[in-house]
C-alpha cells in the first residue's frame, strides 16, 4: 500500500491505484463472493434435502437404478423386459420422449412452412383455410388437443374384433382402436447391401451438388441436381436389391385371439401425441414463416423481376434465404416448445419419459427428489441441445456481412 | 399436468427444507392448530372415497378420517379431502401436504420400510382381479394371453399384473394411464380387453360403464392387497391415533355397539365396553386424546360393520359381501386388539 496523505495519493509512486479502489479488483472480490454464496446455498441445500430424507426415513441415492423394474412398458424402441433394471426403464422413456419430439419437429416443419406460404397466397380459398387453420389451432390449449385426438377421434375407432376381421388372416393395413398396422419389412441375409447402396446414394447426391455449384461458379451452366440425386437414391438401392435377390419380405399383421399380431404398428397414442403436437406447433409456425417472409422488402423481389429472374428462382434465391435469418430464431423457440410439451403425453397414457420415469418409477422407489432432479436434467439437456443444433444452424445461414 | 407439478413442489418441499415439519414435528399439534384433518383419498372410487353430487365425501377410506376427526375434536365433519392419484399420493404424505392418507392403498414391505410411511392398519382386506367384456368368451384369466390390459400407473396392481402374466407364461400389452378416470374411459372405450385392479375397485367401476351388465368380473384373485390408511413415520402419538381409531371402529362391533345405541352403552357394566367409551381408565389422554374419543368415533361415525354395509354392503350398489373383511368372530380376518 502506498502511503496516503491525500486524496490523490490513491495512486502511489508507481501510478497504480490501490486495490481498494481498483474496480477492477473490486469487481473481483465480489464475483468470487457472490460465487461462495452460490456455492454455499447449493451445498446447504443439498445437505439439508439429505438429512431431511434421512431424517424422515425416505430412501435415497441412485442405487435403484441398478434394480429391476417389474413392470411392463407398451412401446419400446430398445428390448425392454420387466426384468430390465430401471435404468434401462429410464432410456425406454427417454427414447420414447426423444422419437415423439424428432418426429413431431419434422411434422410441425412441414405443415408450418405449407401452411405460412399458403396464408401469403392469392388464391382466396387457399388462404382463408390457412389462416382459419392458424386462429382455430393455436388458440385452442394443446392439452384440449390431444384429449381430442385421443379422446374423440382414435378412442372411438372400433376394435380389430369390431371391424370384422378374419381370424388369422393376413391384413396389409388396418386402422382400428389398437393402432395403425402396416406390413413390417423383414431383412434377409444379403439385405445391408441395399443400406450401403442408399448411404452412397446420399453421398453422391452431396457431391454432386457440391460439383454443380463450382461448375455454375465458373462457367455458368446449371445441372439438374435434384432429379439426379433422387434418381439415385431410388435407382441404387433398387440395383443392389434386385442383384442380391430380393433379400427383402413384407410380413403382415393379422387378428390372434384378442389383439392384432405381428406387422408393424402405431399406437394410437403415439399417434394421437404427435398429431397433437405437430398440429398445433405448426400453427405457430405458420406465423413465424408467414413473418419472416414478410420481413424481405418488396424491391428485393422487383429488383429480381428486374433482372429477369423468375418468379419460382426468385423465391428460392431471394426471398427464403433472407426470410430465414427472420425465421430461425423464433422457430427455436418453437422446437423447444414442442419438445416440452411433449410431457402431456402422460394424460393421454403415451409411456414417455415423464410417464414412466416421473411416474411409474418415482412411485415404485419413492425417490422423488431423484427422480424429479433428474427428469428435469434431461428436458433440460435436450432443450440445450436443440437450441446448440440451431444455434449452428442460424450462423450457417446468418447474413454474411462484409 | 396437476400431477408433476405436484411431484416437483413436494420434491423442492424436501429439499428446501420444509419436510422437516413432514418428519418430525407432533402432527396431533398442527391439526389441533389449523382445525381440521387433512386427509388424502382417491380421485373417485365409489364405496371407498367418492364425491357425490354435493361434493360430500363418501366410503369407507372417507369414513376413516371421519373417524380420526370425531376423535381429535369431536365432529367428524372436520376434515378437508385432498383427492390424490396414484402416483401423488406418498409424495403428498412424505412432504406433508396431508396427514393421513386413506386411500385404498395397499400395504407393502417396501412401502412400509423405505418410504418413511408406516401402516396403521387395514382397512379392507382385497386381491387383485380382472375385469372383461361377457362378450369375448372368456371365463378364466388364463385364458388372457395376448390381450391388451388397461392398468393404472403406480400401482401393486402395474406389478402383479407383470407378475401374474409372466408366472403363467403369458403375453399382453399393457395400456397405462395416471389417472383413474383415464383408465375407466379407456376400458369402456374399448381401448383395451381387460381391466385389472383390487377386485372391489372393478365391482364399483364397473357400475361406472355405459353398460355394466356387459362386463364381468372373472373369479381368479392374483395378489392380497390389504388396504389401509398410511401416516408418516416418526411420529407414533400420530400413528397410534389413526390404528386406534380403526381398532374401536372393530372393538366396537365386537361388542355390539353401534351409532344407534352408543348412548344407552353407556350405562354398561361391562368393563369392556366402559374402557372402550372411556368411562374406565384414561385410554384417551395415552393418545393425547380426550376421554370420550372412541365414543365420537361411534357416534357420529359408527363402528366397522355399519361402516361397511353402509357403503360397500349388501344395501349399496356395490353389494360386497364381507367375506374376508366379516370380524374374526364370524370367520374373517378384521381382528382389533383389545383395549385395556
């Protein structure tokens, strides 16, 4: 410390400030302060749930998830038997979560962007359906929508004795109160090489569209890139099934007894779930794309006209991809959204992460303050996750500035 | 979604610290300080706890409280019912929210050890059956492989179900929902081809279905689901209250006294039936209790016989026989301890 005979003598000889008035310094002090009050509030926390479970007899730790779970789970992604442990329990649920959260993306996706386009149409009844379909889906709570769904619509489908179906006899598809049946693929010995031809279809479809830019960079000639790709990824798998003789057979679903066997199915709650969600998220979505559309001046597309560009190029290449800067923040948000909400598949008895986990298991074990925490950790993993995918996703298609 | 938020409120209870008034501290104080009991129940079971249409409570795990109310203060009327599901109902115990939960909830090793709970008797004795459609044919549950079972989440039932199947080499699909009602409809939507539960819990859903006469209860029980009310552990003043409450309710039809002539019982010479209504010894104030508790508990409530014709009984809808639940005088199991 330097010595101190007036105001100014705060900096010493050397011309530093003393640490007292540093801000610097000072700003220092009370981050790492307020960082051990953090620290403290958690620690007590966590200490005191601990004596309190302690105290009331309530077990706790995480050594049930190495138990078995003995009970029976209707749609699993992995093999999962009663006498799986719960921690295989818990990636049954998570699956569940996950597949019902990527699907319905996909969905909300698609009929948000038809839908946003179609509300900017000039035809009259195009437009009036989309905006209808907007106000009547987002206005309505999504909770009310599954208990529709499920409820009102797939609850009230006959059963598979209902629809008259012969005993034993093969069905291709059949919608009835079970679920949707399709006819399963079944692969044969010799079957990967189909997998392998559609992987490198992709592939080439990537290069060939990376090939065509740098040629029309160049030279200026176009090349049609969409119809080869889809040539290829249809044409490829076909060669490679046909050469390892039709390694490939349907097998169909028919009535046993009570339920339907075999096939391939969808239940009806997954399947209510998902409309639900994809439905009403899309409505949303609607919205933002109709926005972010909007957002792109008018003399953006007459300065293409202009140039002689036409109307269809000059959406693709004007319009959408300087709507998409406006889109892609808000339809974060939107996936999130999506995401979470699936949780209400515990209403309608789709056995998801909150249903099994936060639910039959919690009830078996006891243990909320685990199951609850770690449920919560993992809506937050995915939320984060989704919004890191994105995030990438928007700096992609960001505005390069110069 | 009532239920997780439920869940997550009693979890950060817990781990704020507020369980401790759950855990430890004297339950008789804060009833006696807020006025009335906080029981849990069901969402709806008829003859065990079921609103009607004036939103009273009614049934046998109702009547209980009644009792533990007529008991503390003398009105059975003063109880608040917290209706809870399946999968809410410890938590909402552990964390304090009530304070005796008498919901037709089975007692088990696990629920009894590692909960923190303890069992204070049981209330009614029960098994697992299953419920079908007349119209499929069926008349053993041995012959139910391949079905899809609806079934309510959190429950024994989810696990002797599991149980069951697998013990006879049998297939099913189960169809799980949290809430009762959700089961109900689902089952009388045809969603699936059998009901499972505690088999007085399918004679009083049954009476719920567009078309009772359609459906039967098939004759195999699968499990013992004794059923009675639940306290927290660590707080035995609490926990001898509501077990005692249910023993006079016994003793009480053992001796023959009943709501009716409770007041003549009075003038009883038998030593019995003078400790029982507190006219011989101080049993109330060894439960923190007046003198007179068991005698309000018959009085306003009556004892175990006229509770369960009155709600279960041959009188009611449900027509249950008290097969097992008859006293063990008459040949079933319901056996109180004496009080002296």
């Amino acid at each position: 410390m330097a010595h101190q005979e007036s105001v100014a003598s705060d900096v010493d000889d050397s011309g530093r400030v003393s640490l007292m008035n540093d801000p610097k310094a000072r700003g220092l002090v009370f981050q790492v302060l307020l960082i051990i009050a953090v620290i403290y509030l958690v620690y007590s926390g966590v200490t005191n749930a601990i004596d309190n479970l302690a105290r009331a007899g309530i077990a706790s730790g995480f050594g049930f998830f190495g138990e078995r779970a003995g009970f029976d789970i209707g749609q699993s992604l992995i093999p999962y038997t009663n006498d799986s442990t719960y921690l295989r329990a818990f990636f049954v649920g998570l699956l569940n979560t996950m597949v019902v959260g990527l699907i319905g993306v996909f969905f909300a996706t698609i009929i948000g962007f038809i839908i946003g386009l179609a509300r900017l149409s000039k035809n009259y009844l195009v437009q009036k359906f989309a905006t209808v379909y907007v106000e009547m889906l987002r206005n309505i709570p999504l909770l009310l929508q599954l208990l529709f769904w499920y409820k009102a619509v797939l609850s009230i489908l006959p059963s598979p004795r209902q629809v008259g179906l012969e005993p034993g006899a093969e069905v291709v598809f059949s919608l009835n109160n079970r679920g949707l049946y399709m006819p399963r693929i079944v692969p044969e010995a010799g079957s990967s090489l189909i997998l392998y031809a559609l992987l490198i279809a992709i592939v080439a479809w990537i290069f060939i569209g990376r090939w065509a830019k740098k040629r029309q960079m160049a030279t200026g000639q176009q090349f049609p890139v969409f119809f080869t790709g889809l040539g290829l990824i249809i044409v490829l798998p076909l060669l490679a099934y046909l050469v390892t003789g039709m390694p490939l057979s349907l097998e169909y679903s028919s009535l046993q007894g009570f339920n339907m066997v075999d096939g391939w199915v969808i239940q009806p709650e997954f399947m209510a779930l998902l409309l639900g969600l994809a439905l009403y998220t899309a409505a949303f979505i609607a919205e933002i794309v109709r926005a972010g559309i909007l957002a792109v001046s008018h003399g953006q597309s007459e300065a293409a006209y202009a140039l002689g560009i036409r109307p269809n190029l000059t959406s693709r290449l004007v319009i959408v991809p300087q709507a998409m800067r406006v889109i892609i923040p808000p339809l974060t948000s939107q996936y999130l959204n999506l995401i979470k909400n699936s949780s209400l598949a515990v209403a309608i008895g789709y056995p998801d992460l909150v249903s099994i986990f936060g639910g039959t298991v919690l009830n078996q074990t006891g243990q909320a303050v685990e199951v609850i925490s770690i449920t919560m950790l993992v809506y937050l993993t995915l939320s984060l996750l989704t919004s890191a995918f994105m995030n990438w996703f928007n700096s992609s298609v960001a505005l390069v500035e110069r | 979604m009532k239920k997780k938020i439920l869940s997550a409120v009693a979890g950060v209870a817990v781990v704020a610290g507020l369980g401790a008034t759950g855990a430890s501290a004297a339950t008789l104080d804060d009833v006696k300080a807020k006025g009335f009991v906080q029981c849990g129940v069901s969402t709806g079971l008829a003859g065990f706890s079921a609103p009607n249409d004036a939103g009273d409570w009614s049934g046998i795990d109702v009547d209980l409280c009644r009792g533990i109310a007529a008991a503390v203060f003398g009105d059975a009327s003063a109880v608040k019912y917290s209706p809870l599901s399946a999968k809410e109902r410890f938590t909402a115990l552990q964390s304090g929210e009530i304070d005796v939960l008498s919901r037709n909830t089975t007692w088990t090793m696990s629920r009894d050890t590692q909960l923190g709970l303890n069992f204070a008797g049981v209330n009614y004795y029960d098994g697992q059956g299953f419920m079908v459609r007349k119209s499929l044919g069926v008349n053993s549950a041995l012959q139910l492989s391949g079905a899809s079972v609806c079934v309510q989440t959190g429950t024994t039932t989810e696990l002797n179900l599991t149980d069951y199947f697998k013990a006879n080499d049998m297939t099913y699909n189960p169809v799980v929902f949290e809430k009762l009602e959700e089961v109900n409809a689902a089952y009388d939507a045809n969603r699936c081809d059998v009901y499972t539960t505690d088999q007085s819990g399918l004679y009083s859903i049954r009476l719920g279905l567009s078309a009772p006469d359609e459906h039967m209860v098939l004759p195999e029980v699968i499990s013992k689901e004794p059923l009675g009310p639940v306290v927290r552990q660590g707080d035995d003043q609490w926990f001898n209250i509501v077990k005692w409450v249910h023993n006079a309710m016994l003793n009480a039809e053992e001796m023959g006294v009943t709501s009716e002539n409770v007041d003549e019982m009075l003038n009883s010479t038998d030593p019995n039936v003078m400790r029982l209504l507190g006219k011989e010894g101080t049993f109330g104030d060894s439960i923190g209790l007046s003198n007179d508790w068991a005698y309000n508990v018959i009085k306003q409530v009556g004892n175990y016989g006229e509770m369960f014709e009155r709600n279960v009984g041959a009188s009611t809808p449900l027509a249950i026989d008290r097969g097992v639940n008859a006293l063990w005088s008459k040949g079933g199991l319901q056996y109180a301890p004496p009080i002296r």
